[in-house]
C-alpha cells in the first residue's frame, strides 16, 4: 500500500515582522544598505519589499523596545488548502483564531510555534504594483532592479531558535507538512538544527536549539541576491558603511548557502545569501543527516563556525 | 464560491532522450566540454547526468541516424498522483500505455504530446549513489563537482518546437496542471511561445511554434550552472573546443534567463543557462504575456534573436 | 648590439573631456546610473572621477553645442620624463606649447595627434583627497565604494577615430613611446584598428579607422568594474533606465576585453568593462596581428560586429 | 630640483622553483586540481605553467627532501637594464655571478636576498609556442583556457619569509628599484610586512617577517584566477579533492586580493587570488601605511587572521 501523499498546502514563507529599537537607523539600512524598498508606513511599522518580491511586503519593520521578531507568516496554496491547514492547527491547540489581516494581505490564521513565536497563515494577498518611478523595464519582474546598495532580489528564508526542538520538528511536519530536507542530530539522539521546505527551495525555515532555554527567539532572516558575486559586493557596501559583520562571506556546508551574516542597526542578525542553482525538485527527498562530527568540521571551505552563532540571538538574553 | 484547487500531481522534468547520428563525438561533449558523467552504457544509448542530478541520469544519449528527440519523460509526485494523471491523459485519447521502465526508473506511462513528441511519466525512481571516484564532500550534493569544462549541476527545462500550439496548450495546463507562466501571444491572438512550470522553477518545459508545419521536432534542452560568471567560462571552453555557439551569452527578456545556445557535435541545441535568483513562488501567478511588439525588441539587453532561433530544430526539416 | 631600449617616460592615460549637449542628463548618467562622483564643478564643465580613481577627475563633462571629445591627457612618469616627451612632439611639429593646468593638475603641455584630436601631457597633479561622505573603509582606496549603479571603479582606456593610421601609428610608438599590442591590418596592408599600451594594461588608447573620412573625433571611452558579473548588472541597470544600449555584453576577441557599449544621454559612446586577469608584463610583447579574416569572425564568442560601430562617432557627421 | 627618476629596469616576477618532497602528489596537485600544464620535464624538474603564463614557465617544481624554495627570478626589462640591476646588486656584495641559464631562459645572475634567499636576474626568454592540443581559440592568449580544476591564468605573486626586514627593505628599493606600495609597521617603528611591485600590478613581492629567527624561507606563491567567483569555485573543488583549505576565501584588507590559501601536497602554502581591476597606475604612488592596530581589525570583512598563517613556512622549523 502506498504511503499516505504528502501535504502541498502551503506554498511559501511570505514575511516577517522584525521589532526595532532603533527604526530609524533599521530604516535607512534596508532602504540605502540593502536596496529595499518602502510600499507603505503605517503606525510604528514600515513595510518593505526587495525588488523582484510579488507582494505588498515582505518585511514589516515595527518600532519597539527591544530587537527581536513580532510575527511571521506563511501564504497558503489556495483558499481550501487554508482551511486545511488551520483545521490542522486548531487540532494541536496551538490556534489563536483569525485576524482581519494587515496592510497587503487579507483574513489571516493566528498560532504560535510549540516554542511560542506567533506565526500566521493567509491565502488572499495583494500583489505589488510598480509605479512610475520603480516600473521594471521586463514585465515579469515585480519592480525595477535598485542599483542601491546590496540589491536584494526576494525574501529567502527564516531561522528561528527554538528550545523544544523535538514538538517543533513533528509540529511543522506533521501539521504543517513540511519536509524535513536537511537535520543536525547530535550522538544523543538530539536535534540540533532542522531546515524545513514547503517548495523547491531546499529550506525556507530553518530551527536551531536556543542554549539559553528561553522559548521564541529569533536567529536571522536572509534575502537572496542573484550571485556569490553579489554577496561579495554587499560586504564590501556592508564594510564602507560600518556595519557589524557577524561571518562570512563563505559557503554553508548544510543547504551550501553562500552567506553573509550582519547585524542590523536594530541588533537583529540579517542574512544577505545566494543559493547558487541549487534546487530540490525530488517529491521523496531523503532527509540530509549531520552528525556532531560532521558539524565540528566548521563551514563547507574549513570556517570555524564563530561563537555568537551559536549564542546570539533577539531579544537578547540578559 | 472559489476556484477548483491547481493541480500538483507533476514533480518535474525528469530526462531527455536526445538522438545523435555522432554518438562518440557527443559523448566526448558531453563528458569533457560540458562536464557531465556517465552513469551506464547499454546498446546504443549513454546514460548521463550532471553533478547535482539525484537520478540515475536526466539525459539518455541514443545513436540514430538524424538528431532529434527520443523522448522525454515527467516525474510525478507520488504514486497517487501518477496513477490520476495517468487517467487524465487516457481520457485525451494520447495515452500509449505502459512500459516496464527504463533503465533507473520504475514503470512509465507512455503518451504523446498533442504535436506527436513521446512522453513518458513515472514515479518510481533509482536514486544515483555516488561510488569512490566521485563521493561529494558534501553529503547534501549527489556527486562532486566535476572540476572539468563546463560543470553543469542539473538538468534545467526542455524546449519543444509545436504545429499545433492551441492543443498542447490546453493539454499542459489542463492535463497535465502545469501553469503557464509566460507566454508569446501575437496580435492576431496566436500563440507563439508558452512556457510551462510544475513546480517553483519558473518553467521546465518551453514550447514554440514550428513554422515548418513539421510536428514533433526539438529544440533545445538546457542544463543550469552555478552563475552567469560560469556561462561566460562555458563560453570560453566552448569557444576552445571549436563548438559552435549559435547565440550568447545574454539574458532573455522572457524569464530572465541568462543563456548560451551551442549546437552539440550531433546536431541538436543545447544550451548552458543561469536564472540567477529568480523563482516563482506565488500559488497563483499571473501568466506574463508578451505581444508581437515585445518580442521585436529582442532580447533583454537588445540583442536581436537570432534567425536560426527561429527556424532550425532537430531532426532538420529537408 | 642590443636595440635601444624603450621608452618609459609615459606613465599612463590620465583623462578625457567630453563634451555634451545635454550637460543635466549626462550628470545624472554619470552619477547616478554609472556610480561616479563630481569633485568640482566650474563654469561649464564638471569634474568626475571613478570611486578607485586617484587623480582629481578622470572625467570632465563640458556643455557643447554637440557631443564630442575636447581634449585627453596623459600623465608623465616623472618630471624629467615629461621634458623629454615635450621634445620629442615639438620635434614632430605637433606641438601647441604650455598651458599652466586646469583644475586638479599642472602645467601640461598640448598637441594634438597627427589626425587633430586635441591631447595634453603633464606630470603634476592633485592627489584626490576622500571627505567625511566618501572616506573608504580601507586606506589604498582612493574614495569609498558607492554602492550606486553601475559603481565603476577606475578610468581603463580611449578609443578614437583617426583618418590617417599610418602617421598616428608612427607617433604614438616613435614619439610617445606606446607599444603596440595588437592591431588589425588589412589584406591590402593598411591598418584597421591599433591597440596601444604604455604601461601593463593591454591597451590604454585605442585608434580606430574612420571611414567617414572627418579626422579627430570620437569613438568610446571606458571605465573597468571588478568583475563580469558587474558588467552584467551594468547592463541591467541601464536597462532599467532606458539607457540606449548599442551592443553586449559580450567579449571582444581584439584584447579579450569583457564589454558593454551604451551610448550617454549626450550621445557619445561609453563603455564599461572588466578585463578579468589579464595583463601584459613581458617587456618584449610581440604585436599581435588580427587579420581581414580574422575580423570577419565576429566578437570572441561569435556574436557580429554591430555595423554602428564602425560608423557612429562624435561630433556626428552629417 | 627634481628628485632622481625612478628606476625602471625590473620587468616582473618571472618564476619560482618550488621544493617538494612528495613530487608526484604536488604534480597531480598543480595539473588536475590547479589547472597548470607542463612545458618539459628534466631530471628531477618539472617545468609548469598557467594558460595566458608568456614564458617557457613560472613554476619549476623540484623533488627535495624538504618543501620549501630553491630560488625565484625576476625577468629585467632590456639587456641594458639587466647590466644596470647586476652592477648595483655586485655593488651590494650579494650577487653569486652568472650561470648559463636554465631550461626557456637565457642567461642568469644569480644573488641573494640580504636574508638568504636564492634569486636570479635575466633578459632573454623563451616565448611559450602553443601546440596542436593547447592552441588557443584568441591568438593573444599564450594557451588554451584549461577547462580543467582551477584554470589558473597568470602567476601573479611571490611571498617570502624575512628575519632582516630592514635590509630586505632597503635592498628591494634601492637596489632593484621596486616600488613599496604597502607596509606594515608596529608602533616600535619595525615593518612586519612589505609589499613590492616594479609594475602597475600593486604587489609582485611580499615580505613578511619570520618570527622563528630562521632566514630565507617560503611563505607563498599566488596565481591569478580570472574573477573572485572562480577563487569560490577554486574552493570548491579544493574541497572535493581534499586539500587543504588553511584559510579563505576572503579578502585581504592590505592589498585588496580575494584569496584562498591551501597547502599543496608537498606542504608549501599556495594561494589562488584574483585583484579584481585594481592596479596602481599613479608612478608616484604614496606607500599605505598599516599600523599594529589596523592590522589587528582582521582582514578586510572581519575574519581574524588564522594563527598558522604567522608561523606556518616552508622548509618547517623544527
């Protein structure tokens, strides 16, 4: 007998709600630094969007207190595959019921990770429409190449920290039907890192174990630029304008992502990364299994990975 | 009341059998000028596969006396998903039946396109095990990087030469569920270009119209490199080894491809391509149209197409 | 015995007038879409400089009735090595006598070519000196990397149209001491296109045959970006701005030069390149010598010669 | 009064004669891995080359108990010069006389650095003549481009450990009459590094000092690839061969050059780089001075310089 089919019913990460202590600063560094662009300003939040992004943003900017991540969101493949998958979360008791939506996008399903970071999930969104003055010269780019700054092309993926790594990993498989492409599992049978894909991206969210015990945190969220070159590029602009760069650039040896981690103005990590042609298209993908030695062998070129990596995260742990 | 949910029973493109009347001049390209490997030789045909291809082989090189198109195969989702689109191509009156499989995959479902191209769908599949002289040091990657010429890392899409462009329009998008993501539409309502994807690559499978009024033909199929830098180095291997370069390098306006067409040693097109970062990731893309004006621009950077773009196909047409 | 030695006494290709009849949109182009920088700006004219370039400009854009070349300059090696270029042009009856400099560079002394572009040798000269707004991050950088458009970083070389190639050869090789590195020589034995170094670039002027029969106008000139992968994204970014993009990018088979030939908003012709490793150290460089046969070829990777650019220069001929 | 001219007489940096104790591994090293061909063999010699490498060769690979180096050469600029550099090297009391000259070289004057280590001076060489296999598609390239691992173009530098950085300094500018474009020194006014170009490269000669107290030995020799995406690339298949990767790729704050640093088999470091398009142009460059605190920030984008890249030289210290 066959096993059961798997689950197509989210299509993709869609965005992230980064929190600031110092919006102004976090502003001009997405805008001048990055190439991102504004859709629109709203209380306490920006929305932003790189260049080729499809929808109204991908990125809201919120003023708060403290660094860290207010919410993220997935889009759905189509209104029932919604309603599947809430019908899904509500069963874990992990539900908080429907918000109206936000700026872009229309009536969203509230829930949090087992570790607590809130996440939504939405089908209706609004497609961004170019303008006059950012009306791409070929139709099928959302919005013209900046030529400012790192240029990013689209949002990439997320990574979350996380404490309860073993309700986490059967959450987002078993509810949400992700596939588990690539894992780091320690010789104890622990789960160290989970990379989750919903399409033919090979990870869209990614989970590392948050050493401090304190639930919900956020690592980095990473855009993608069209070529290793590009990365380069945006460390050289990253290093004219003062910003903290964390590592990198160099070559994940897990998804083979090449990375350049940095610190926006705000303290939350950001990652400016190129995926080269690198694709999973196989439906039975066989989950990618790192060891505690494999993961001792630092970064694909012999990088050792750098400390706060693996301790640095937002809201910072006091 | 919504819409009938998309289908997503096709996985994707799997391989191409390409006919050459230089079985050992193709194979000396394949190998040394492009990079790729040979998995098994059986009777008249080479198995081959780039370095990141998970399959036993995604081109299958068969000697015959003219160039052209063997056939080329789709892979589904699951056997679930075979079996319904297995039903859905009978229904069309196309289906051909089934075979025992192919060298490397299970049991096909054989059929034509509505222009008479054989095509084969099928999900079980031998997933290629690297041997000793070409384990990757990266277990995440199918084998290692080559090192040798052009270095292609997987097969990309397939390109069809169509008489009928209305049939096999309705026959992808309605039979098969793929989506049309772009596509060329004259003034006088005729399709001239279609490009279909299954999945997040932005098309797998192009189709344009043979003006020949010869069904069936080839046009080209492409693997993917890691950068347009290595498009460029393709270029130079190329140009080294005396293969001739029909066009390129440049970047199309349609789907944004950055591209190199040769023609290998047998006759058929062949093309080295990079899509930079671009992937379309919305569940309900709005199909790009682009007009009889659009195409007399060229291509992105105003490169005019070249004429043998438009006419030459495999096999030739006396 | 052994041959005289060379001569050394010229250091390199210091700047270029051009001249514009839309003086506002050329600034725009420059600054904006090309990354340059104005250092100064006086009655008509605006000084420009790449972000690497380290002399006080290596561009000044004058407001002409039409587009053109006012006059270029090299710079001497030395003092010493200056007085002894001045003699040499005063010998040939070319020269025009001493000016004492114009912003950012000493007295010069002015001829012009054998063909009547108007040229200036010199030795001293200002030292750009970066501000608070543009110091780099790194000290042997001349100002900070923009991160703006094309982001162009070093003045590379000229090309003009001559009528007489016999006498310009001759005094760019007897006078100034330029070595000649590659030319085109027609069947009929007269030269096309003459190539010329004075130092380990392959080419700082170009000379190519005006057909036209004007003497003393305008073919290109180029600015070098880091990479290939630059060039394309120039090529991008003048897409986006509707920058009239007259051929590439592609690779001249003529010095391997990797190119993209836009014309400014003035009308005259611009170039960015990259030139990848390439150099000439041998002291003894043999010419090398390209044929009517060989140029028939095309460009290196086969694309044609667009027929524009053997006839568009400035001024325009009537 | 004007200051004296600057010499002129020293062409480049011709060549290296690297020790190997494991001359086969290091061969297959330099042909498979690197890219590089063999112009002749003899006795226990290996002749090599890069593809675009003008001379007879620029590595002479040695079988020797120990790694390290048997000499370099620098190639003069004319009979005259090379005249003028042996009558201020005898003058110093550290010329050894001439030899005959060795396999693609006329003849020789041998002498030493001030810390011991072997050079030799010269005018006449042998011009690589491509044959049948490795004729170049461009004739202004010396060979084929490889297509093969690496594909190194141009030997671009040499780096030496020193003890007596104060005599090395002085030797290299007032005797040879190389140009210090960049220096290292503490705040106890000692030069801990030394970089020398005699051309519009920004370095040919690097100098480090050796803290081991052990005069004239090995740092490193660099190629030159064509673009820092194939220093990545460099990477990636020094990966799949298991070679030692120390440290890279990254980018050097001195000088600029994105590196990659591995040990060849026998145990000498050896560095794949690309200069982008930086090239010193100015004949009155203002050396760039690093001080004890610039040098701690780490390389250009934040890496810390890795511990052995201080100690680790060829033949080892016991």
């Amino acid at each position: 007998m066959p096993l059961p089919e798997p689950i197509y019913d989210v299509a993709h990460l869609a965005h992230v709600e980064l929190l600031t202590p110092k919006p102004n600063e976090s502003l001009r560094f997405f805008i001048e630094i990055m190439g991102m662009s504004v859709t629109t300003q709203q209380g306490d939040s920006v929305y932003l969007r790189a260049y080729d992004d499809y929808e109204h943003h991908t990125l809201k900017l919120t003023a708060a207190r403290q660094p860290g991540m207010g919410h993220y969101a997935w889009r759905a493949r189509s209104p029932q595959a919604l309603q599947r998958r809430v019908a899904a979360i509500e069963a874990t008791g992990l539900g908080k019921g429907w918000t109206d939506g936000d700026l872009g996008h229309g009536p969203a399903y509230r829930f949090t990770t087992p570790d607590g970071h809130n996440v939504e999930i939405y089908y209706e969104t609004e497609w961004y429409q170019a303008g006059e003055t950012d009306k791409p010269a070929l139709k099928n780019q959302a919005s013209r190449f900046p030529g400012r700054g790192a240029n990013l092309r689209r949002f990439d993926h997320l990574n979350i920290l996380t404490v309860d790594m073993k309700a986490t990993r059967k959450f987002h498989t078993e509810v949400l039907g992700a596939r588990l492409t690539e894992v780091i599992t320690f010789d104890d049978g622990t789960d160290k890192g989970l990379w989750f894909s919903v399409n033919n991206k090979t990870y869209e969210l990614a989970i590392v174990e948050d050493h401090t015990g304190v639930p919900g945190r956020f690592h980095h969220m990473t855009y993608a630029v069209n070529s290793r070159e590009e990365v380069l590029l945006a460390a050289d602009i990253c290093l004219e304008h003062g910003v903290f760069i964390e590592t990198g650039p160099h070559k994940h040896a897990i998804q083979q992502t090449f990375f350049l981690y940095v610190y926006e103005p705000g303290g939350n990590r950001f990652e400016i990364a190129n995926p080269t042609a690198r694709l999973i298209v196989a439906p039975d993908w066989k989950t990618i299994e790192w060891s505690e030695a494999d993961r001792k062998k630092g970064q694909a070129w012999g990088l050792k990975t750098i400390e706060s990596f693996h301790t640095y995260g937002t809201p910072p742990v006091e």
